[in-house]
C-alpha cells in the first residue's frame, strides 16, 4: 500500500495533503491559487496518482510560501509514500509536447536531491490573450515559483530532475508542459518493475 498521509505548519502555511501512487488520477486540490492548482492537477492526472491536498497559506503577501512549502509537502508525501523504494524503475523520462511547446522531464529517484531547471521566461507573471491585450492587468502567478516549486520538491523527496525547454513561446504552456511532463516521468519512474519487484534498484543496496 503505497500511500502516505503529511500535515505541516508554519506561521506561513498550514497544509494537509494524502498521496496514493498507485491511483487513477483523481484529485482534490486548494492551494488558494486557482493557476497553482490546475498545474498540481495536471501533474496528478497524468501521472495517475490519488491527491487530496489543501493550503492555507498567506496569500495576501503573494503565493511563494504557499508554492514553496506545498513542494515540501508533496516532496516528503512521495518519500514516505516509496519507503525503501523497493521494486521502483527509480528513472523516468517524458518529452513533452503542449501546442507549440516542446519540453524535456528526465528524474532520477536517486536519494540525492539536484535540480537543473534550463527554462527561461519571457514574462515574470503568467499571462493570458487578454492580458496581453491589457497589459494593465497584471497575472497573479508568478513564474519564478516554478523552479522554486520544483527545487523544495526535489529536496524533500531526495530527486534528481532535469527540465529543459526545447521550443515554445506561450508561458502558461510552457508552465503546463513542466506540469504535465513532471507527472508522466514520475508514473515511470514510480512503478513496480514486475522482474524485479523485491529488489532495491542500486548497486548499493539502498536509495
């Protein structure tokens, strides 16, 4: 039974989240930030896991604790999650496609956290059509938490990932090509190879 159950708190945040590896996709997201949890919903549809996760956080300054310390949750909900890691593929690749974009998601459930995030943004906040026509109206998610997103994630859940942009313009498709390639390598990487399931894999013995 590959699940796990994390509540944390801060002065911050307040989160509670419940994580089933070997689900079907279904979900229950609030973090407060609509665009932040349709990207957490992306990665969990497509890397076909069970997520339950709610965040109080103090959205009112802006939307980095909340990001940063959901990726905490997430990344420690996975490790418990994995125990021994016993059985896992441990690598998992996606080239993502998303419209005009084209993204790179490699990992490595490694034990050693490491974070090469090769995207650039054009734009600081994400945007939509009309907010480009408008540029008045500001966007309310910052990109920048992308990375900052990924890093606590990694770190928490002990991950090597490689993210790298290889086209696209669009930054809402960029965002969701991350998202979605995040999930599809995860599902990979997470899955009991049956030829090997009573193993550990690493030469090492341990993860």
């Amino acid at each position: 039974m590959r699940k796990s159950e994390i509540k944390r708190k801060t002065a911050e945040t307040e989160i509670s989240m419940s994580l089933d590896i070997d689900g079907s996709g279904t979900y229950d997201i609030k973090t407060g930030c609509g665009f932040f949890d349709h990207m957490l919903e992306l990665f969990t549809r497509h890397g076909r896991f069970n997520v339950s996760l709610e965040c109080r956080g103090d959205s009112h300054v802006d939307y980095h604790h909340t990001v940063e310390d959901t990726g905490i949750v997430m990344g420690r909900a996975f490790r418990e999650a994995l125990g021994d890691k016993k059985g896992i593929r441990r690598y998992g690749s996606m080239i993502m496609p998303m419209d005009e974009v084209l993204m790179l998601c490699a990992l490595d459930i490694s034990g050693r956290c490491f974070l090469n995030f090769d995207v650039e943004f054009k734009v600081m906040k994400v945007t939509s059509e009309e907010t480009e026509k408008r540029p008045m109206m500001a966007g309310l998610f910052d990109t920048e938490l992308v990375s900052v997103f990924l890093d606590a994630f990694c770190r928490e859940l002990g991950l090597t990932l490689h993210v790298m942009k290889l086209s696209g313009e669009n930054t809402h498709h960029i965002i969701e090509a991350v998202f979605k390639g995040l999930g599809r390598a995860m599902a990979a990487a997470t899955e009991i190879d049956p030829k090997s399931e009573n193993e550990i894999p690493s030469t090492k013995g341990v993860l």
